[in-house]
C-alpha cells in the first residue's frame, strides 16, 4: 500500500537484473521504495512521466531502465534513442521540476577502449556503437541535474536476465566446444554487489560520477573457461579475435574502469570477479 505522505525511492526497471537486486537492496535497509518496469510506466511517454511523478513523492529516482540489446541497436537505433535518450531525458525532467536527486547507469562502451590502463571517470569517451552512444547522451541529460549519480558498469550479470553466464552455461548443454573473444578485457560484475555500493554511495551524497565494478580483469575466453571450471563441465574453449567474431556492434577492447575515485571517496571495496561469480552458480543452484 503507498501512503501519499511518505517519500519513496523511484526505481524505474525494476524487473531487470540490477533494478530487481537493488529493489531487494533497498527493500533490506528498511527504505520506502516503488519499483516499476515497463508494464508500469511507459518512460517514452512524456505525459505518462510527468503524471507519474505528480503522483507520488519521491526522495530519489534510481533509473536502471535501459534498453541493452548492444548487437539491435545497430538496427533498431530508434527504439535504442527513445528508451536510452528520451526515456532517460523525461525521467531527468521529473526530477528537475520536483528536485528530486538522480541515479543513471552508464556503461563502459562510452570509451573507445584503446590500450590497457584502466579509464578514469574524466577520461575521453568515444562509443563505438549506437548502443554506447545512447547510453552517452543519457549522461549529459543527467548532468543538467545538480544533484545526480552516474554510476559506469560492466558485463552485468545477475539472476533476473539474460547474461553471458546463462548463455555459456546453455550452450554447453549441446556443445563440447566453443570459440570465445580473448582480446577484450573487462570486469564481470554481479548486479547483487552492485546494488549493495549504490545505495551506500547514494546515502552518502558524494554526488558525481563513478566507476563501479567488482574487483578484478579477465577476457571472456578466461571468463567462460572460470565459468565450466566452477561448473565442472569439459568444454574446450578456444580464443578468437574480435574480429574473428565479428559481432554486428563495435565493443572496446579494454573494458577495463578504474575505481580509484570510489575507494578514495571510503567507500568499501568490491568483491573480486570470481568470487562474485562462485556466489552467482549457488544462487542460481548450480553448484
């Protein structure tokens, strides 16, 4: 039941793999929260927006919505703009007319992804696919805010979705061997320790922009191979290029995001990757 006198925390895509975890996050630590996915609210649709935020009163929107079909965007670049710009844009302007604090998730495909040293919040963007671009212009819309969060994340993966584990583990119920991209470097990162540094972050108000991943670098050719490892399954797993795999949207080679300012700022540090990973195959039973 929503009490009209209560502030809640606005989570938009709250049906996905992160919004599920920090609806569960912020549902732990005892805070008033709304989650809705599209079902709920049609972000594209201006009017629907304002009338939403008319509606309730919010102490903070988290907007984890996004459309995330990196390869489809290539082809469905309109749909790509409306929910990852404009979606984005309405919800920035409810937020502005009732000065309500915002939290935007960005990506690491905002960076071109040359060289090996890990990117920094202020470093050069350069999106190599629509995908990227519009999770870009997300973040200059958020930036209007005076108050606002942009969190960059990486090869998300979590029980509510469709992820790269889910997708290895399935294949490897037909296949004995599999051709996976070596020469792109990142940071797998589990949407249920994501959700635990947002709402601490955002109950600091540190505002700005973060890097926030868990600990840790690895290929996806390693990725997979960590993956039938913990497992127990025999698939060989062979490196191919990115060129080699010739996906329809430009990914960066390295992936990999610094998470000096977050740590600077005495937040806690992040759990590494495989360890992340080893929690995620006993959530979903299967270790």
């Amino acid at each position: 039941m929503i009490d009209n006198e209560k502030k809640y925390v606005l989570v938009t895509g709250a049906t996905g793999q992160l919004g599920s975890d920090i609806v569960k996050e912020l549902t732990k630590r005892e805070i008033h929260t709304i989650g809705i996915g599209s079902r709920d609210l049609d972000i594209t649709d201006s009017e629907a927006v304002f009338n939403f935020f008319n509606s309730f009163k919010f102490s903070h929107v988290i907007h984890a919505a996004a459309y995330t079909k990196v390869d489809k965007a290539q082809d469905e670049r309109d749909l790509n703009y409306e929910i990852n710009v404009r979606g984005t844009e309405n919800i920035v302007s409810g937020c502005y007319k009732y000065s309500i604090p915002m939290t935007y998730f960005s990506t690491d495909y905002v960076f071109g992804g040359d060289g090996d040293r890990p990117y920094r919040e202020d470093d050069e963007k350069n999106p190599l696919c629509e995908y990227a671009n519009a999770k870009l212009q997300g973040e200059e819309l958020v930036k209007k805010l005076n108050e606002y969060f942009i969190f960059r994340i990486s090869w998300v993966f979590g029980k509510n979705g469709t992820n790269f584990i889910n997708t290895m583990l399935k294949l490897s119920e037909t296949k004995k061997e599999l051709r996976v991209v070596s020469d792109q470097i990142g940071s797998p990162s589990y949407t249920v320790d994501i959700a635990k540094e947002v709402v601490d972050v955002i109950k600091s108000k540190k505002y700005g922009i973060y890097h926030l991943t868990n600990e840790g670098y690895v290929s996806w050719a390693d990725f997979a191979r960590k993956i039938f490892d913990m497992t127990k399954k025999d698939i060989k797993v062979y490196d191919i290029t990115t060129e080699e795999y010739n996906a329809k949207a430009k990914r960066p080679k390295n992936s990999r995001l610094s998470k000096e300012k977050l740590y600077s700022e005495g937040f806690s540090k992040m759990p590494t990757w495989d360890d992340a990973l080893n929690r995620y195959l006993k959530e979903i039973n299967v270790i």
